[in-house]
C-alpha cells in the first residue's frame, strides 16, 4: 500500500575540488547536507554533478543522497537518486529510493520523493512503499 509522508527540509549546497575530468567536461560538483523534519526526520549527505549549456536557462544535475533517521517513527537509513533538468523554462525531477537500500526498521523501502521550492522555503512529499507499515 502506498503511504504519504511530508514534510521541510534546510539544505546547504557547496562547491567540491574539482578534477581534471570534471573540469574537461564542464562539471560542477558539489556536497549536499540536508536536515528533514516532519514524517521524515532525520539529515542526509550526498554529491550532487551538475552542468550547464550555452543557453541561458538550460542546466542538469545527477546526486545521490544518502538519508539517516526515522520515517514515521521507523528507524534505518536508505539511499535517494536524482535526475533533473530544466530548459526553455520547462523543468523535470525525479528523485527514487534506490532499490534496496534501506536499512533496519526501512528494509524494502521504495518510492519517490518531490521536492517543493515555495517563497525560499523547500518542503518533501514522499510517497512511499514499506512493507510491515501502516
């Protein structure tokens, strides 16, 4: 059964040494440190690879995150992988659970999260599957 979580989150976003590669193909990268609160309380460490293009307005992002702490009340820690891009003023974002990465109370976790950007504050709707959760 599908299960609904939500909630905010604080975010700090900071550039990492680059590398030779990722300077030759134009990449950004950088560390991502979140702290969730609501259904999901916990924080998180991740790196983010980012690029641009020419185009004013076009850019993409791949991260992996990975999040510790308690989803409603259930202990354990699980991955999250992100893909998104924007273009032309159009947007997309995906972020999953990756497959078979929770641990503890979180085993067998799997969904999708949104994350919600509104006047400057960032929110999560998580919708999820767990089995053994009400």
């Amino acid at each position: 059964m599908t299960q609904f979580a939500r909630g905010t989150f604080d975010v700090s976003v900071k550039p990492l040494p680059s590398d030779e590669f990722a300077e030759a193909a134009a990449l950004g990268r950088m560390s991502i440190d979140k702290q969730f609160h609501g259904d999901l309380e916990g924080s998180s460490k991740g790196q983010m690879l980012a690029t641009s293009t020419a185009v004013t307005g076009s850019a993409a992002y791949v991260a992996i995150e990975k999040v510790t702490g308690s989803l409603k009340g259930r202990r354990g820690s699980f991955s999250l992988q992100h893909s998104a891009w924007m273009a032309g003023g159009k947007q997309g974002m995906t972020i999953t659970v990756v497959p078979d990465s929770g641990t503890e109370q979180l085993v067998g976790l799997s969904g999708t999260l949104l994350i919600i950007i509104a006047e400057g504050k960032h929110s999560y709707e998580f919708s999820y599957s767990l089995p053994g959760a009400n």
